[in-house]
C-alpha cells in the first residue's frame, strides 16, 4: 500500500479504536455494591440464639516456669479453672493482663454472654451507629482503618469494614485478643444475624449466633398487653344486649431509650462486701474504700455517704488471694446498682429487685506495699467512669 494512502488508513483506525474504548468505559457502571441495610429497631429472638454453656477468651498466664509457653492451638484454650500450677512448683500463676485489658475482657466478654434484648441501628453513609437496651451506644466507621472507642474510661481500638454484605467490627481487646462481630442482614424474613467470635492469636475460639428480628404487629401486641383473647360465649350463658362492654387492658407504657435509667441520679449510696483476712494482710480496709468511693461521688457533685442507704449505690466486691511468696492479687468488681419495683409472674404485687445499671472490674497484683494503692486506684476509675456516662446521660 502507497505511504499516502496509508497514513489515513492507520489514523482512522486509530481513532475508531479510541472512540470505541472510551465509549465502553463510559457505559460501565462502578462495580462497587452498595453497602446493605442494617438501620432499624430489632428484636432479639431467644429461640434462635446459638452458643456454648461456657464462652470467653482463655486465661493468658505466665507460663514459662510451667513449661507451657508454647504450643497454644485454636481449640485449647486453658480455660477458667483448668490451667492449674504447672511443673509441680507449687507457685500459682500471675496475669499479665493490664487493668485496662481486664475491663475490656470482662465488659466485652459479658456483653457476648448476655446479649441485649433490643438494639436499634442508625446508618448513615460513613457512619453506623448501633445503641442497646443495657445503655451501651457506638458509632464505627466502616473504612477498615482504625478506631478509637472507650468502655467508659478505657480506650478500646476498633476497626469497622463492608464485607460481602456484611459489617465487620473488629475490638482490640488486648495483645492477641480480639472479639469479631458480624451483622448480615437477611430480607425473607426480615432479621438481622449477628455473629460473634473470639479470636485468640489468631485462632477462631469460642463463638455466639443471635437473630434479631424486625417488631411486627404481634410482637407489638405483646407488648402492650393488647392481644388477650376476648371471652366466648357460652350457649348456657348469653350476654346480654344491654351489657357494658369490658373495660379495655391496659397500655403499657412506652419503653425509654438506653440510657434513660441513668438520668435524674443526683445521690449515690456505697456499699463494700466484708473483706477476707488475706485482704487486709495485704493492706485493703473495708472503711478506706467505703471513704474513698464516696469521695469520688460526692467530688462530682452527687450526695453520698459511705454508709448511706440509698436507692442507688455503688457497690463494690473485692476478693484477695495471697500466694506462697507474698504477692497479693485481688480480683475486684464496682457495680451502679439500683433498686426498684418490679410485677413478676409467680408474685403477687409488687417486689423491689436491685438492678445493675453500670459495672467495671478487673484485677490487680503485686506485693502488699503496693496492691492496696493499686486496687484503690483501680476502684477510683471504674467509679470516675460511672460518673461520665451519667453525666452524659444527663446532657
């Protein structure tokens, strides 16, 4: 072919080539899916929860005097109260866990245990927001990068992402725990699955299925008390035409959001169970904290007294074991408790029931010169965190 004629032939082409390649990008959508629905009110369904008797995350002793530092797999867990003493050296083993990892693992492990009745989902386009029944409320960022929450005063790393119609949150609990939620939503029937799984150095342990479903019209009805079946008529005994109609059943009252049984606190009683013997050899006294917790309330602006009766309290439960070299570890438990009235089905009127409204507890160790300070302090900021989340509640 002439080198005139070809130069047209080879730029037309060219062109066509380009416009065709230009005009299939332009038709073809962006393959990313839309994130999945997960907003609304939802309802826990007991009938279709799944989980073990016993969940949690293994105890992580110090195992090398026992010769068992190694050889961890995703099945052996060393649960509670099955590690023992190891080598036969008679020595209890000590956590390594911080006071911060210890309310992570206690306050997560128990929200696995005991999962909320009721959870309402806000979801917005960079946010989702999920709030529950036991004043529990947390905004992810489903971006996959990470996330600073907090379980009161305790920070808790987080990290959200989509996947696969899905929402992923991942919690940092501590160094090689973590706690993994799953929520997929389903369309017929409308649920919500969520799935839970602890991960221990990167192995899948223990693991809790709950189902949620959307209120419909009957479960409503329960609710309300409306769905009594109305009485039938008897042939022998007909109602007569000019009978007054039964009196309609009453409504119960419309349920308060998470958060509500926190507002209008203004006076904090405190309450400490006895101590052992072994706690006050290792320098605990029942009145310092009695005193101390108080303070802290009082500090804040509530009216409290260390030996006040009130409907609301703070109550506090310390148990010391002292090992055969002096140290002295202490397991320790603060509670916002509440009492109030209460109809159960097996009682006749009222009962008064104690509530717990907040709670935070962990462990501490060390010799006796400093466990006590370090079980006070730890006291001091479970009871400060009580104060921030109902002063949030009263915003």
């Amino acid at each position: 072919m002439p080198l005139a004629i070809a130069r047209p032939f080879l730029l037309f082409i060219f062109l066509t080539a380009f416009t065709a390649l230009g005009t299939a990008t332009a038709q073809s959508p962006s393959t990313k899916a839309a994130p999945p629905t997960l907003a609304g009110v939802w309802v826990l369904n007991p009938a279709l929860t799944q989980k073990p008797d016993e969940i949690g995350f293994g105890q992580d002793w110090i195992r090398e005097a026992a010769g068992e530092s190694g050889g961890r797999s995703g099945g052996g867990r060393g649960r509670r109260g099955g590690s023992g003493s190891g080598g036969g050296t008679g020595m209890p083993p000590i956590s390594r866990e911080s006071a911060d990892d210890s309310t992570r693992v206690q306050q997560l492990t128990g929200e696995a245990r005991t999962p909320p009745a009721h959870i309402t989902i806000v979801q917005k386009e960079t946010s989702v927001s999920i709030a529950d029944d036991q004043g529990h409320s947390r905004t992810f960022h489903p971006t996959g990068t990470l996330d600073q929450l907090t379980l009161g005063t305790v920070p808790l790393q987080t990290t959200a992402r989509w996947d696969a119609g899905s929402l992923v949150v991942l919690y940092d609990v501590e160094a090689g725990k973590q706690l993994r939620y799953t929520y997929t939503p389903t369309a017929k029937p409308a649920r919500l699955l969520v799935d839970i799984r602890f991960l221990e150095h990167g192995h899948e342990g223990d693991e809790v299925k709950l189902t949620y479903e959307a209120p419909d019209e009957h479960d409503r009805s329960v609710l309300s008390d409306l769905s009594a079946p109305a009485a039938t008529p008897s042939s022998k005994s007909p109602i007569p035409p000019d009978a007054p109609a039964p009196p309609a059943p009453p409504v119960r009252p419309t349920v308060l959001p998470p958060g509500s049984e926190l507002r209008g606190l203004t006076t904090i009683g405190t309450q400490v169970e006895d101590l052992t013997a072994q706690a006050a050899a290792c320098g605990l006294d029942q009145n310092r904290i009695k005193t101390a917790v108080a303070k802290t309330l009082t500090d804040a602006g509530f009216k409290a007294q260390p030996y006040g009766n009130e409907e609301s309290y703070v109550l506090v439960s310390v148990v010391t074991s002292r090992l055969q070299d002096g140290t002295c570890v202490s397991r320790y438990d603060a509670s916002l408790v509440a009492q109030a009235d209460a109809t159960l089905p097996y009682v006749k009127g009222l009962v008064q029931v104690e509530v717990p409204l907040l709670r935070q507890g962990g462990m501490a160790g060390g010799s006796p010169a400093v466990h006590a300070s370090a079980v006070m302090d730890a006291l001091a900021k479970a009871v400060s965190s009580f104060v921030t989340q109902v002063r949030a509640a009263n915003k």
